[in-house]
C-alpha cells in the first residue's frame, strides 16, 4: 500500500466527523487553568504555615511552566476531539499523540446522562454519558458539546430505541 492511498484512506475515515463546540478549547483551558490555580494555592498556604520549608523558590517557575503547558496542552487536546452520528451508532475520537476511538450500538445503550457544570452552563455546553449493559460507569462520555446538539443527539437515540423496543413488542 502506498502512501497517498493510506491519506485517502484516512481522509475517508475522518470524514462525517464533527469537532465538538468552537469554545470547548477555552472551556478546557479554562477548566485547567483553575485545576492548577487552586493546586498553587494549597502549596502557597502551606509553605506559608510551614515557615516555607516545604516549597522551595525554585519550585514555581518549574510549577508554573508545567502549569502552562498543561493548559496550552488542554486546548489542542479538546480541538483534537470530534464526534459522528451514524444511523445505528454514535463514535467518539480523542487525542493528540494516542489517538483512541470509541463507538457505542444506539441498541446497547440503556442509559444516557445529560449534564452540565456551571462553566459549561456560562459556555452554553453540555456533555453527554452513555452507559451500556454491565458497567457501572459510562462508556463513552462527549464532552463540550452545544446544549441544543447535546439534545438532539439524547432525543435521537431515545426515539430510535423506543422504535427498536416497539418493533419488537408488536
């Protein structure tokens, strides 16, 4: 196999897939960038009750360059994620250096949760978690979609299980 058919091969894979919400990556920095503050915070206290024996100066530059490639990292980690709706299924990629993909059989689901934080409610966003038989936790969480996309999607895989169930039962 040469090397422009596997780009064709992977631009077709690609295609039908929809990038989550424009503002997402500012969310997900955002939502990081807050992460880390309040980590700054605890170890500022703490060194300040402890006399500063626990937090050596030389500790928040390195902290603070950590702090900011991990926020510069969020944003091109969230612009990396995208989703597809297909007529029987709903996929879900993710990654920047390990790409993973995750799809999920609209008839295996039997539970969807719809939720939004205070940051995603200010962004107009919501995330999506479905779950499956057998698990106790999701298996496939969308994050940083619209509200109203987030709705659509719930509604639509609702109404197809709901015709699946009434086809089987007439």
């Amino acid at each position: 196999m040469n090397s422009q058919s596997t780009l064709k091969d992977q631009a077709a894979d690609e295609a039908g897939f929809l990038p989550l919400a424009d503002n997402y990556p500012l969310l997900s920095m955002i939502s990081t960038a807050l992460s880390w503050g309040i980590i700054l915070l605890i170890m500022l206290a703490s060194a300040y009750f402890m006399n500063w024996v626990i937090l050596p100066v030389f500790l928040i530059p390195v902290f603070l360059l950590l702090a900011t490639l991990s926020i510069v990292f969020s944003y091109f980690s969230a612009k990396a994620c995208s989703y597809r709706r297909g007529s029987f299924d709903l996929m879900y990629q993710r990654g920047l250096w390990w790409k993973k993909k995750t799809a999920v059989s609209f008839s295996r689901i039997q539970h969807i949760d719809l939720s939004h934080g205070p940051l995603e409610r200010k962004f107009g966003l919501a995330t999506l978690k479905f779950f499956t038989a057998g698990g106790a936790h999701s298996d496939l969480t969308i994050p940083g979609l619209p509200k109203a996309d987030a709705e659509t999607i719930r509604q639509h895989i609702l109404d197809f299980t709901e015709a699946e169930y009434q086809s089987k039962h007439e």
